[in-house]
C-alpha cells in the first residue's frame, strides 16, 4: 500500500485516467473529488459485499458497453 500526505486541493494521479483531488478537510472528515472514465466503477469499500449494491453492480456492468 502506497500511503501519501495531501493537503486541501492537492491531488494524485493514477495512470493517465484517473485523478484523485483532496476537495475539503474538516475535523476528522475529508472529502475526495475522483475524475475517471465512465467505464471504470467507483465503490466505497463497505458496499464491496453489499448485497443490494452487488445488485447494483451488476446491472451497471451489464449497462456498460464493454460489460
């Protein structure tokens, strides 16, 4: 795991899609901005084994072209 220091409006860039923007810090909460293709699919890691947003997985995969 690669663990990085950003501050308010700093960024990181994954590969050349993708981009990860610090959009606000407040007290213990920090809020991220992500710029990708709409074909990659953004999940927070607790929906991961979700049933009901596996649901919604799923169909967004059968929706997506490449899917």
């Amino acid at each position: 795991m690669l663990v990085l220091s950003r501050k308010q409006f700093e960024g990181i860039q994954i590969g050349p899609d993708i981009r990860i923007k610090i959009v606000k810090v407040d007290r213990n909460q920090v809020r991220i901005g992500i710029e990708a293709p709409h074909d990659v699919m953004i999940i927070r890691d607790e929906l991961v084994n979700d049933p009901e947003a596996h649901e919604a997985r799923t169909a967004w995969e059968q929706s997506e072209p490449n899917g």
